[in-house]
C-alpha cells in the first residue's frame, strides 16, 4: 500500500529500480544487464521555434557489457550530443560525456567523474525519456581522459537547453 503512494526506490548489486506508483520503472529503459540506447534529432522546425537551443541532436548510450556496472557508484551512461553548429560534418556525433547514475527522487541524478555538470533521467510522457540538463560541458568525441578537454563546450540550462526529450533508438545500440 505504502509503495503505492509513495515513490519505490531499490538499489541492489545484482540491479535496480526506480518507479512511481503506476509508472514503468526506468529499469525497464535501462536494464542492468541488457543494452539501451535513446536519442532524438531536432528537426528544423522544432529548433526554429527554439532558437537559443544549442542542441541539434542526442543520444544516450547504455551498454553494460561495454561500462561494468559499480554498485556503490550507480550505472554508467553516456551522452552524445551534436550542436547546430556542427564541428565534423560527416562524423557521427561532436561531443560526449559519460557518468555515473544513482537513484534520486523520481529519477536518476547522473555525474561524471570530473567537474562538468550533472544531469537527470526521468521517465517523460508515452515511453519517452527525459535527460534534464544540469549545465553539463561535453568533450570533443572521442575523448577518453577523464577530465575537461581542450575543445569542450559547455551546454548551460538554459530554457531551450533544460530538458531533451528522447525516443528509443531505432538502431543499433552502440557507441557513437
């Protein structure tokens, strides 16, 4: 009765889950054991009524068999982002940053392991995923050190930059 009411929260080594009453868990959309991709390309109309928005196109990658799961940290995602003002034309994404989730509230509240911002998943309307920026600076892709690149932009919140609303992917689910 209580879990009805309120929010469920459970975090375990072998797995986790985070739901409000009648609501899917996000577990559902990223399984600790299984591969889960989101993303989302803004179309020119959408970025014409938002115009401040640097964000053109987004992908969150989850792939456990790839980021080995660290109970005490939470699960690693990782973010790919493009921006309208594209760096490599042909590439697939610009910048990423990756970071560690744990259960907060009615979401996850993610971190990278470096100064660089945070951000929040939490589940949006119809399957949707909703990453809610919490002025993160992303690195040139690829970049495998651990800390803020030569090159990296920071994406403040700012209204066209606080939430990205995200689909499942329709491809193949892997690191851009």
């Amino acid at each position: 009765m209580q879990a009805r009411l309120g929010i469920m929260v459970c975090l375990a080594a072998q797995g986790w889950c985070l739901a409000s009453a009648g609501a899917r868990p996000l577990a559902e959309e990223l399984p600790p054991t299984r591969a889960a991709c989101w993303e989302r390309r803004y179309d020119e109309a959408h970025l014409a009524a938002h115009p401040q928005q640097k964000v053109a196109r987004i992908r969150l990658v989850h792939l456990p068999d790839t980021w080995r799961a660290e109970p005490s940290r939470g699960i690693y995602v990782a973010l790919y982002i493009n921006l309208r003002r594209r760096v490599n034309a042909g590439a697939g994404y610009d910048y990423q940053l990756g970071g560690f989730c744990r259960p907060r509230g009615q979401g996850l509240h993610c971190v990278p392991e470096w100064e660089a911002g945070s951000w929040r998943l939490v589940q949006g309307p119809r399957g949707t995923l909703d990453i809610r920026n919490g002025d993160i600076v992303a690195n040139p892709n690829p970049y495998d050190a651990e800390e803020i690149a030569d090159g990296a932009v920071a994406i403040p919140a700012r209204p066209d930059d606080r939430v990205w609303r995200l689909a499942p992917a329709t491809g193949e689910c892997r690191i851009e």
